[in-house]
C-alpha cells in the first residue's frame, strides 16, 4: 500500500508515527476502494413516515403494550443466565487456553459467529424456548471469556506466587496466589459482559425469543411506530439505570429469582437433536459420498466471491467510518469541554447511539437515503463509533491537564488526543472483527453480504448451505481479527467495549 | 468440530432438567399476515375455542417467522399450524402424514399487487405487467412469503423471461407487507410486491397515501394461507382427532376470532390444492 502523504513527514519509528502511518493507510485504502462500494441515493420523500417515527418516539403509547414486565423479565434473565453460563463453560477452558492451540482454536470459532446466527441454530432443534437464547448467548461468551480471562490471568504478577516454597501444588497455587491478584479485573470484565448480554438478549427477540427485541421489532416492522417507541424507550430505560438495579449484591437475589421467568423448559429430543448435528448440517451428497453430487451442490451456493467481496467492503467502510466518527464525538462527553449540560446531551446521544439497534439506525437511513451500501455504512459507524467515543472520552476524564489555560481546539488536539489515540485505534482494530459480524444482519437494504445468504438459507430451510457459508463467515472473521490484532496498537492496556 | 460435539454434550446434559413440559398438551401456531401486536392475546381467545371444541389443553405458541414456525412443526413444538402457501408446503414435505385441512374463505383465489410509486410515472390498473417496470428498483417482502415474493417473482419471470435481478435496477427483501407499502409510498424502492389483503386493509384504515403509491397490476389467483396438521395427531390424541380439529376450524365462526387472521371464516381445503404453489416454489429454487 503506498503512502498518501509527502515523504519525509511521517518518517521516523516513533509509536506516534506508527500509530498515524496505520489509521492512515486504513483511510487510504477505504477511500481507494470505495468506488466499489454500491452507494447510490434515492430518496423521494421520506418524510412522512419519518414523521410517524418521530411522533412514535416522542409520543409512546405505554398502555398498548401487551405484558411489558414480563418481557423485561425474561429480557434481564436470559443476560443473566447466558452470562453465568458462559463463565462456567469459559473459565476452565481459560486456564488451558495458552497451552492447547485446540482450545484456542475451537474459542475463536464460537466467537466468529454472530448471536443472532447461534440462535437460529439453536433454534432449529429448542424451538423458541430459554434453551435456545441462552445456548445462543452461553456459547459465543464461553469463548470470549476463555480468551479473556486467560489474557488477565496472563497478565498477573507473578511474585506471589514465585515466592511459595517448592512442592506446593499448582491448585493451591492457583487459589492462593494467582486467582485472588487477578479477582478484581476478572469481576470487572464479567460485569461488563453481562451489560453487553443485556442488549445481545433484547437482539435475540429479533429472531422469535419474546424478549423485549420480539416485541420492539414486530411494532417496528409494521410501523406501529408509539408502541416501538414505548418499547424502545424501555430498553433505553433498562440500560441506562443498570448501575441501580444490577448492583453487586442484589445481582445473586436477580439470579437466583430470574430461574423461574426462564420456564417453561421445552421437551428435548434427543433424536431430534442427533438427525440436525449428524444430517442436517451437512450436505446430502456428501453424506452419501456422492463427488459428482458435491461440485453441483457447490455450484448451488449463491455467488460467494461478491458476497465476500460485499462483506469484507462495508467492514472495512464501517471500520473506519467507526474512527472517524468517534474522534468527532468523544469531546461530547468529556468533562475537559462544554458545560455539564452539553456534556450530559453528549452522553445522552452517546448511549442512544450506541443502544439503538444497528437494524432500526439502517432503517432509518434506508428512507433516508435509498437502499444501498450507504445506510449500512452510517449504521455500522454510528453505532460502533459512538461505542468508542464513549470509552474514549472516560480515558479523556482520567487526564488530568498539563497546560491550563489552552482553547478547547488546543486542548483536544495537543494535550488529549495524542494521549487517547492508541487507546482509540485499539478499539477501532478490535471492533473490526465485530463489524463484519455485524454487516451479516443488514440483509434488508438489498446489499448480498454473507449474512444476507445466511438469513436466505435459514428462511429456505436449506440448513447445509447455511452452515456452509457460517464456516466461510467464521473463516473469514478469524482472518479479520488476526489481521487487525497483527497491526493494532500494543503499547496500550485494553479496555474492552463488548468487542468479544 | 470437537467443540461442536463438546457443545451439543453439554446441551445434551442439560436437557434431562429440561423435560418438565406436559406431553399431552395441543399446540398450534399462527402468523397472521398483518398487525401482529398482542398476538398472545388474541390468539389466546383461539386457543381456548379449540380447547372448549376439542376438550383438550391448547396453547398457543407465539412465533416470529414461517421459516421457524416450519421448524416447530417439524419438531413436533406444535402439531397445527396457520401456514402461509410456501411455507405450509415446506411444512409437509418435511413431516410425511401432514395434511392440509382448511383455509380461509379468501384463501382460495388469493392474489397479490404490485404497486408503484406515483413519480415512476407507471400508469395504475394495468392488465398486465408493464414493460416500463424495467431498470426501476424494486422490494418483495419477506424472502418466503407466497404473497410478497413466489408468486410475484413466478410472474415477474412469466411475462419477462428473465430473474427480477436482472429485470430490476436493485432487489430488495422488506421483510414485510406493511414495511413494503412504506418503502414505495416514501419513494425508497420505485416498485413492489405486496399482499392484496394488507393492502386493502391499510387503504381502509387511510395508513397508505394513494396519491403517492398505487397498484399497476393484479396477479390472477392462487392458493394461500391453510391450517396444517401432523399426521401423527391421532397416535397421541385418539382416533378421529384430525378430523375433530377440521371441525373446530370449520365450526369457527365467532367473528371475533376469525379477526386475528383475518378471515371471513374458514373451508376445507387439501394437499392437492397446493400442488401449483409447489411447482413454483421447486421452480424457483426456493424447495429442494
């Protein structure tokens, strides 16, 4: 790739330089390809049912709602659960995470896929019960909480526990002098997990389990747009006050009592679930041995190069859409600029954005701007840039300023960026993979990304193909992230933003 | 592919705790087109008709998608379903046994429109698909909907001898009636394809600005929406229960009920009935 910019001015092997030479050449290389990208507007007149939305929103029909509470209920329980899951299965596998490529292997794997896909999975065999949506949730998180509880254990000191005598034993070890240095960043990373499950279990009623997202997304599709924004409101409200009624000691009592909103449990085949693993998954002429029967069924599969070549594109357009994005919106909630009433709009559009679902934002610049490539775009990098801006603008609270007295412009450019900037880029790198999950749910704007095929093949019934294209997808994601891991910032202590 | 084993183990650990649920309880499901807010409770007033009818437990079973309610009768999750065309033959080629046992008075010579945006300058109440529809963009609703997507692509394809993607500018998937309806209203997509019923109920209630979208053809008739049952019912609920379940179905006349399909009541239908739809749906590539 060649540099944009005059020799000489980039030169040099400083971090900063290198940090400005890569957020560079990732512009770059967007821009060289973005006319490839399908970005075309049309828009006649959207306004009118932009209005309905705004008035939807602005004007929420509390009453209509059918069974709210119990939504919400089930909504908390399954993020609970999934979570609690998650750990169990992810803990163990933390501690042999460093020693068996297997395991980190198999991890990587359940982390490509996105929830949404575990779930239509699940789904084919548990029917719309809590089986379903915690297995979806339980899943993907036991391989993220492998790789990064396995990072922080890594990361603590080991003088504690060098200085045991010789003979004591590695579980005793372990207890005494590792687990309890780490305890305090392991809780933290699972706490935060559990606020990402939150919004990942409202996602789930998106395809059927009667979470809030059920709800929330049948009143949106048909544009019954007051009780959409009841709902939505709700969500806002259930993740916004999640310091309240998700404090540490009530969090065992919620666990403990959400068990009940769980039921009924579904009967569970067995046989069932062998004929999907053993039959379904796979193709007929593979079962059966049949070579000849395999190239027709490959060539059965929809174009696969354009719907990587699709995928790849509005990943990396979102990824960077994404940077740009939060380095305009950080300062917004930042305590160095503004007045605390700006600060707390900022914060208010920061997690509005960031909470709103990446599928409604898209609908909304789908009649904004007509269907292609573009409403995607705005989507993805709203969403993952308000994402970043919010975290990037605590980091920006920690600071304490060197220089009284500069403007703000000053401010953000010489005092706060420099020091903020990797920790920013870190996320952008990390969300990259997370983007490209994401670009697979945006199959309604007409654009054939892999995800759009996947959403085909389940609706179709044709479980082979789906399964197919999520390995490509998966094969595809693990590349993304050990692309983006290659080349992100390493000088900087990561502060994970649901990114895994 | 171990992790996939280890998975389904733990999965099928689990599913010992699991099995809590009645055997013996009736469950259906039902998509109803159009306005699926509160549909616990209104399908609930079905549900108990049925079990009054049928003097068993019902439940109903709320579910998002065809695609998902087709898996749930596979599962045997539910044993009736209301099915859309498309997906009620899904439906029986999957369970062997499975019959088709009423539909709706409408369903019979269901129909769909295309409808256009008014600045596409195609002219409305055509008696056939105009050759102006070419290069202008284009939106079905959900990707197997009979209404929104088969059968308008079956004559799409008919009276132009070419895919809609190469007969259209872009092709979109709504994913719904109502959302299509929108999405030409506001200009977004020049064209598109959309249940007749919706329609006509969304022009009823005033939700649709005529001015700005209106319809350019009528397909001709074909069947739709049916209730399907498993061909196992009688095994596990006694000799003649198919038939007590056509009965209830037929017998439904409460319009209060027939409401949440919306339907004007029901008629006996079979399999047979739905064999063009399955030519289609093979034809198309949308059943294999």
């Amino acid at each position: 790739m060649a540099e944009p910019t005059a020799p000489g001015m980039l030169h040099g092997d400083s971090p900063g330089l290198r940090l400005a030479r890569r957020s560079l050449v990732l512009v770059a290389l967007c821009i060289v390809l973005l006319p490839f990208a399908d970005l075309s507007v049309v828009a006649h007149d959207p306004w009118a049912e932009l209005s309905r939305m705004a008035t939807g929103l602005a004007l929420p029909h509390w009453r209509e709602l059918s069974s709210p509470l119990q939504a919400i209920g089930l909504t908390v329980s399954v993020a609970l659960w999934g979570t609690l899951l998650g750990v169990l299965l992810g803990f163990p596998l933390a501690l042999v995470f460093f020693r068996s490529r297997l395991v980190r292997t198999a991890c990587a794997f359940v982390r490509a896929i996105h929830e949404l896909f575990w779930a239509l999975l699940f789904l084919q065999v548990f029917g719309f019960s809590a089986v379903t949506a915690l297995a979806a949730l339980a899943v993907p998180y036991a391989g993220i909480f492998a790789k990064v509880y396995a990072e922080i254990l890594e990361q603590t000191p080991r003088d504690a526990a060098d200085s045991l005598p010789p003979g004591v034993g590695r579980l005793s070890r372990f207890i005494y002098a590792e687990l309890p240095l780490a305890w305090e960043r392991l809780a933290a990373y699972t706490r935060y997990r559990f606020e990402c499950s939150l919004r990942a279990s409202v996602l789930l009623g998106f395809v059927g389990l009667p979470t809030l997202g059920f709800h929330l997304e049948s009143a949106f599709r048909e544009g019954h747009y007051h009780q959409a924004g009841a709902l939505l409101w709700l969500f806002y409200l259930l993740i916004g006050t999640i310091g309240f009624w998700g404090h540490r000691r009530l969090l065992p009592l919620l666990t403990l009592g959400s068990l009940f909103l769980l039921g009924p449990w579904p009967h569970v085949d067995s046989g069932l679930l062998w004929r999907f693993v053993s039959h379904d998954l796979w193709p007929a002429p593979l079962l059966d041995g049949d070579w000849a029967g395999l190239m027709a069924w490959l060539g059965n599969i929809p174009d696969l190069g354009p719907a990587i070549g699709n995928t790849l594109l509005l990943g990396l357009m979102g990824t960077v859409g994404a940077l740009i994005i939060a380095l305009l919106l950080w300062p917004l909630a930042s305590r160095h600029f503004g007045n605390p009433a700006t600060r707390l709009g900022g914060r208010a559009l920061l997690v509005g954005l960031r909470s709103t679902p990446e599928l409604m934002l898209a609908f909304i610049f789908l009649l904004l701007l007509g269907p292609s490539m573009l409403p995607a775009w705005l989507a993805l990098a709203l969403h993952n840039g308000a994402l970043i801006a919010f975290l990037a603008a605590r980091h920006a609270d920690n600071i304490e300023p060197g220089m009284p007295g500069l403007p703000a412009g000053g401010r953000y450019a010489y005092e706060l960026l420099p020091r903020i900037y990797p920790g920013l880029l870190a996320l952008v790198f990390y969300r990259a993979e997370v983007i490209i999950r994401e670009t697979a749910l945006l199959g309604m704007l007409g654009v054939a990304t892999l995800g759009f095929h996947i959403d085909s093949s389940f609706q179709y019934l044709m479980f082979d193909q789906a399964f197919f294209l999520l390995l490509v997808t998966a094969g595809l994601n693990i590349a993304v992230d050990a692309l983006a891991r290659r080349y992100r910032p390493r000088e900087v202590v990561m502060d994970d933003p649901c990114s895994r | 592919m171990r992790r996939l084993i280890a998975t389904t183990l733990m999965l099928l650990g689990l599913a010992p705790v699991a099995q809590t649920q009645a055997q013996d309880t009736f469950r259906f499901t039902a998509i109803p087109d159009e306005d699926q807010t509160r549909l616990v409770e209104r399908f609930q007033k079905v549900a108990d008709y049925l079990a009054d009818t049928l003097d068993v437990d019902v439940e109903y079973v709320p579910v998002k998608s065809y695609s998902a309610a087709v898996s749930a009768f596979r599962n045997d999750q539910v044993q009736l379903a209301w099915f859309g065309g498309l997906s009620g033959v899904q439906a029986r080629r999957l369970v062997p046994g499975s019959q088709a046992l009423a539909q709706g008075v409408e369903d019979a010579a269901f129909h769909s429109y295309f409808i256009a945006n008014a600045d596409t300058g195609i002219a409305a109440d055509q008696d056939q698909l105009p050759e102006s529809l070419e290069g202008h963009s284009f939106t079905f609703g959900a990707k197997t909907s009979t209404s929104g997507r088969l059968m308008p692509e079956y004559y799409l394809r008919e009276r132009f001898g070419e895919a809609p993607e190469s007969l259209f500018s872009r092709v979109g998937f709504s994913g719904d009636h109502t959302r299509t309806i929108a999405l030409v209203e506001s200009g977004t997509y020049d064209v598109g394809a959309v249940n007749y019923s919706v329609w006509n109920a969304a022009v009823e209630a005033g939700r649709v600005d005529t001015d700005k979208v209106h319809v350019v053809w009528e397909t001709p008739a074909y069947p739709d929406y049916q209730w399907t049952i498993r061909g196992d019912v009688d095994e596990h609920f006694g000799d003649g229960f198919t038939d007590r379940v056509r009965q209830a179905l037929l017998g439904m006349t409460d319009p209060d009920l027939l409401e949440s399909f919306p339907r004007q009541g029901f008629i006996p239908v079979s399999n047979d009935a739905y064999a063009p739809i399955e030519t289609v749906g093979e034809d198309l590539g949308l059943l294999r």
